[in-house]
C-alpha cells in the first residue's frame, strides 16, 4: 500500500484526457496534474529543448514525492522519456507512447497500423520504433496533423469543417488498408468519434490514454502499490501560466469542472 | 546620421512579414531580427508573462546597441509596449499596434473599421483604445481568428480551407458596414489577397507592418539618424529554438531565403 499521490504532466490541457482516463481506471488515487500552459505547445520545439522542460517538470514531481510519474505529452513522450529516467533512476516514469503502441500491436490483426500525431511526434519515429520492437512484421504508417489542435481547441469537434480537415489528414492511409489507428496526442480522443463516423469505423481507433491507465493500474497493483481508500481530496492542478484560462477550458477535456489551479514555474 | 542597427522583434517568424516591409522602404539600414520561437506563441499567455518577455528581448537589443526597437508582435505591443518604454527610457520602441491604427483612421471614410488579430491581442481591446484616441467617431468592431495562424503556417494561404475560414470569422463584419480592416496580426498580409477576393474587395484592408516601416523611416529621417550607405551585411538573425525550421520556413513571411541563423535566450 502506497498512499502518495501520482504525478502526471504534459506541455498544456491536453493531458487531461489522459488524467481522465487514470480516475476512471484508479477512483481511489490522489494525482497532481501539472500542464505546461507558458510554453506550450511542445509540438514544434527542438529535441533538447523538450528534454530540458520534461526534466525540469519530473524534478518538481519528485520533490512532491509522487508515487509514480505519467508523462501524458506525447512529444515529451516520444523524446524525453529515456532522457527522465536517466536523470531519475529512483522514479517509475510511464509514457503515453509506449502503452499506446503496446496496445495497437495486440489490436491489430493484419499488421498495417496508422499513426497520426503533431509533427515532432511523427518526426521522432518514437512510434514506428516501439511498435517494430514489439513485432518487426508490423507496417506503421504516419502522418502528422497539426491543425487538429487548434481545431480542437477552437471547439470544432464535429461538423464539416472537422469533418473536412479529417479527410485532408487521414486520406493517405485508404490505400494502405490499416485496420488500427493510433491516435498520438492528447487532444485527439475528443474527436474520435468523428474520426470514426468519417470513415464508418473501418479501423480500430486505439487510445493511447486509456491504454496508459491501464497499464498505470497493472505496475502499482503488481507492486501493491496501490491506494487502499480514497483520501476524499484527489486531484491537485498545477500550470505556468493563466490559471484562469486552464479552469475554464478543463471540462472539454476531463469530462468534468475544475475549482482551482496553481501557478507553478519550472523553470525557476 | 546614426550607423546603428535597427531591432526588430516577434513571438516568432511572423514578424519577418513586417521586417520585409521594413527592408522595402529602409533599404539601407542594418536589421537584427529576434523571434522567440522556443516561446511562441504568445497569443493566448497572460499579460503578466508577455511584458517579462518583452523587457527580456528589449533588454537583447539594448546591449546590441540598436538605434530603434520595432515591437513586431501585435500581442506584445498590445500589452506590453508602455511597459517596455518606461523601463527603456533612453530607447525609440515602435509598436505596429499603433501605427496600423492611425493608418486606418486615415484610410476609413464612414468611420467603421473592422480589426482582426489574435484572441490575446483582441481581448487587450488596445487597437479600439489607440483609434477612438485618434478620433471618438470611429466604431470599432473587432474579431479573434485564431485559426488564420495555424492555416498560415500549415500553407493553406488560398484555396477551399482558408476561404472557408475566412467567411467563418469575417461575415459578422458584413452588416457592420465597415470600409476598413485592420490586419492585426504579422501572418495575416499573407491571407491578404485571399480576404480580398473572399469579399470581393468590398473594404480596404491597412497593413500593420507596411505602415509601422513608413512610420520608422519618418522618425528616423526626421532626426537625421538614417544611415547614408548601406553596410553590405544587412540582416542578422536570433532565435529561441530551432534555428534550422526558422531558416526553412523565412521564404514564406520575408519573401527572401536566409542562411543562417543564431541561438539566443533571452531568458537567461
């Protein structure tokens, strides 16, 4: 039995759909979320720059004494995962990327998974990396869709504008016959249903989120590790910036309202 | 007559459109362009953290011993530009806020002038603040688009998509009768042609960084700090992050390619 709380970051809001995901899978855990909101987002900045923001974030979860660290930023994911876990070798350190490919590897059934992410994601080859080592006969086939953020974050979750950029992004993989897609960001959940009615779910959509709360559950129940009953008070926010802007927009994300967050600064 | 560079800033590559305004009409002159890139965007962060950002850059360009800092961030010189001049006392700081402004108070004949920009830059309310400064009839009606940047830089500058959009935000402007719109944001003159069309040229649209140069050429002409002969070297270039994508990307927003490009973190 472990009664410290799981810390879980990523570069802005986005992540909360993977918070979501871990209080539906461990109810009786406490977590501290911190989102990255004054310097995100981390999709277009360099492979150094993310180590150095991904370490900065773990060494302020260590002081809070997490039981285990989920990095829900897939770029920091594809990037910064090796480099965290070097740095802090006493940490458990999960990443979304690893579980998400884990799981598209046992769902698909002819070999020809799809990958969509932004485009540092793609361009680490993190992805096409995991899943060749779990199976080398798997087929990946990426594509980088940077506009489904703002998209998303503008509200366009359904409709013909999403409708009509879902095509413009997801086209190339008709002629490659992927039965499995995995959805590499955080933000992309939110319109996998729209993903799914566009192209009348002739794939499997894999979420890498709920993927990682799964495997969160499996690690700390397998060490008994896991929180016996709920302290009442679970979830603890942190961001960078505008504290204000993050509790309004945090419902679209985690399903439910937010009271507060705190200012915290990684860099300082 | 002053042999100094003149400094000119954004949150990233945007502001190249207002420097290639800028080279058009001060040919001679010598640039340092600095983009923040490790921190864009800066639209949608707090006032708070867009003044330290700003005084960190103004404070780069006062040890490179600039003749005049040009504010080429529609949201910094939104917010930040009265903060920057009071702490830089002895330094000439022109914002492309306020120039644009008193171009379209010029150019409007009925005295309704639309304003488009970032939902940080809208919010500040400061383009309605500088033109009913100008003049108290005007009536400002003002739109965020916070798509037109991310469409921008994924190439969408004609066609389908960015028409759509387009009609998306500036059809509220229809039966507002405006004969004047204000670009408010350094990626919008490259969606200038398409606006146009969009609506058949039915308002004229000013320019920010066009005017904002004019306004530079005149202060300096008339304090006999222009430079006689051009140096050669023209144009030097800093960046947060990722010299190599700026590199890559200039052509778009300068309308020439560059070489090369340095590091140079304003935060430390």
């Amino acid at each position: 039995m472990d009664n410290k709380p799981i810390g879980i970051f990523d570069s802005g809001i986005g992540g909360l759909t993977v918070l979501k995901e871990l209080i539906k899978i461990l109810p009786d855990e406490d977590f501290i979320y911190f989102g990255d909101t004054a310097r995100v987002p981390y999709g277009g900045k360099s492979p150094e720059l993310i180590r150095e923001y991904s370490e900065e974030i773990t060494s302020f979860f260590q002081k809070k004494n997490v039981k285990i660290v989920v990095d829900a930023c897939f770029t920091s994911s594809s990037i910064a995962l090796e480099h965290i876990r070097n740095k802090f070798k006493s940490l458990d350190i999960v990443g979304v990327t690893e579980y998400g490919a884990r799981s598209a590897s046992v769902v698909t059934e002819n070999n020809n998974i799809g990958v969509i992410g932004t485009k540092t994601t793609i361009k680490s080859g993190a992805f096409q990396k995991v899943l060749q080592e779990i199976n080398s006969k798997i087929n990946v086939f990426s594509e980088p869709c940077p506009l489904f953020v703002p998209f998303i974050e503008e509200g366009f979750v359904e409709g013909d504008f999403i409708t009509q950029i879902i095509h413009h992004y997801l086209d190339t993989f008709l002629d490659k016959n992927i039965d499995t897609l995995l959805l590499g960001c955080t933000h992309y959940p939110i319109i996998k249903k729209a993903i799914g009615k566009t192209f009348k779910d002739s794939f499997k959509i894999v979420d890498c989120g709920k993927e990682t709360a799964i495997a969160v559950r499996n690690i700390l129940s397998r060490e008994k590790r896991l929180r016996k009953k709920s302290s009442g008070k679970k979830l603890t926010f942190y961001v960078s910036d505008d504290t204000e802007s993050f509790v309004q927009n945090a419902s679209l994300f985690l399903g439910q309202k937010i009271k507060t967050a705190s200012l915290m600064f990684p860099w300082e």
